[in-house]
C-alpha cells in the first residue's frame, strides 16, 4: 500500500537521506525524451512549490502528497507515458518510490512567483539549478517566463532564464521555457491567450541565451495554432492547464499535435485530477492521441 510506502520514505529521509542520490545514481535513464513512439507524454506536478494547490473547487487538493504522489505513479504506470516535471521534494519521492526507470525527468528551477502574491511575477530560481539536474542525471529543466511588460521585475526574470538556458545548453540538457505574455488585473497575474500575445511570447523566449540548441518550448493550445507556431523552429510540448471541458481540451490537443514543431503533450492537473477520478483513463486517452 501507498501508505507503506510513505512510511518508509520518511524513514529513509530521516535514517538514510544519501538514498536520494543513491537511487538517482542507479535509475535507468530513457533512450530519448520522446519514448519508444517518437512521442513525448509528460506528467507535470511542479504546482505545489508555487503555492498553487488548488483543482476545481478544491483548494488543497495537490497539497495531499500521499494522493498526489499515488496519483502520478498511477500516470507513470500507464503505457506511452515518457516522463515527469516536478521540483526536488516530489521527484526525490519519486526516485523513493523506484517508479523513475526508463522515464525522461526534468526538474522545475523558477517557482518563487508564488500564486496569488503582490510578487507573482518575479519568478526568481528557488528550485533546481543546471549543475544539480546534471548530477542527478535528469533529462532537462523547465523554467516559468511570465513577461509583463508594465512590471519592473520582468528584465531580471528574464535574465536569469537567459542563464538557465546558457547552463543547461552547456551541459547537453533540455532547456523547456513556458512563456507568457501577462498582465496585471485587479491585483491578479492573468496570462494573455490571444494568438498575438502567444506568438510574442514565443518570438521573445526563443531568443534567450546564446545558444538554443537544447531549447524547447511548453506551450498552451490557443486559437489559431498553425500561426502561432509558425513563429519558432523550436521543438514543443503542449501543456494542459486546469481543464474545464475535457472534450474541448482532447479535441484541441489532437489538431494540434499534427503541426510539425510539436513533439507531445505536458499535462498535470487535468490528467491527475480528471473529474470522474479515472485517472489511468484520463492518461490513456492522452496517450491515444499520440
């Protein structure tokens, strides 16, 4: 049981914390970001170090980590799931747990943008570094870029992704930028959907670093894909957001993972946390698509 499990994770963080690396060490790394199928189907749980814990009308409900932690072994057990995003504290379970063998791991580095503050965009690196992801022999790391062009802290956001990128591009590691066009209103960070607003991210995270040979891009599936793709060579992965109609949201991802840039899917909530609770369905239905 789970349950069990957690106990003896616990256990092992206190008795025996050098298991963590231990178990990285041995982990059988993927042959290739994409799987066995050329397709990538990424499970994403770096919410929670953001303080966004929140599914539907749930509030706390990625906050559970036994449920969560139960719900991504679930996902990491389906057939054509290829990997996981997650920060430190999650991904170390993980390896715990043993379920990391033959997946592509990426660790969350920017999470200090924390949901709902007076500071949301400053989404500073509290988490993982390039030199950590290199010894723990992960595939890659994702940063958040949230460009608001009204908001001071945004040219030092993107320096440090800037950074990130040059680091994990000097070590042959996937450097995954999520960006958005944002804004402030009443008080809140809002991300600009709109075509324009997406390709303008784009345009603008493509060119941080002085390299972009490791770079790819996660992206949201908006109106008018075709075009705004057609604004970077850099390979994609889509991501999935709270989704509120699930129908919508498959039929979206499908269109659009037939346009040449894109590589798979990236998917938390909506998967983790589907609504009728069948989360190996929710997986295998994403996987179908691939």
């Amino acid at each position: 049981m789970l349950s069990d499990r957690i106990r003896r994770i616990v256990e092992t963080r206190v008795t025996n914390p050098g298991a963590i690396a231990e178990a990285a060490a041995r982990r059988v790394r993927a042959a290739s970001p994409l799987g066995g199928n050329g397709r990538a189907m990424i499970i994403a749980a770096d919410h929670p170090a953001r303080g966004a814990n929140a599914v539907g009308s749930d509030p706390t409900a990625m906050a559970d980590r036994r449920q969560l932690l139960d719900r991504m072994c679930t996902a990491l057990e389906r057939p054509g799931v290829t990997g996981v995003l997650a920060t430190a504290d999650i991904l170390e379970d993980l390896l715990l747990l043993g379920v990391l063998d033959g997946k592509s791991v990426f660790g969350s580095m920017n999470r200090a943008g924390l949901a709902g503050s007076a500071f949301e965009i400053d989404d500073r690196f509290t988490g993982y570094d390039a030199e950590t992801i290199a010894a723990m022999r992960f595939d890659g790391g994702k940063t958040l870029t949230r460009i608001c062009l009204d908001d001071p802290a945004t040219p030092s956001v993107l320096e440090q992704t800037a950074h990130a990128v040059d680091e994990l591009n000097d070590r042959a590691l996937i450097a995954m930028i999520e960006p958005f066009l944002s804004r402030w209103v009443d008080g809140k960070i809002r991300n600009d959907l709109s075509p324009d607003a997406v390709i303008t991210s784009i345009t603008i995270a493509s060119g941080l670093g002085r390299r972009s040979a490791y770079t790819w891009l996660k992206l949201p599936v908006v109106e008018e894909m075709e075009r705004v793709l057609a604004s970077s060579t850099l390979p994609v992965l889509l991501l999935g957001g709270e989704v509120k109609d699930a129908e919508a949201a498959f039929t979206a991802w499908q269109k659009a993972l037939a346009l040449p840039t894109v590589q798979g899917l990236i998917v938390g909530r909506s998967l983790l946390y589907p609504a009728d609770g069948d989360v190996a369905g929710a997986v295998d239905r994403a996987v179908s698509l691939l």
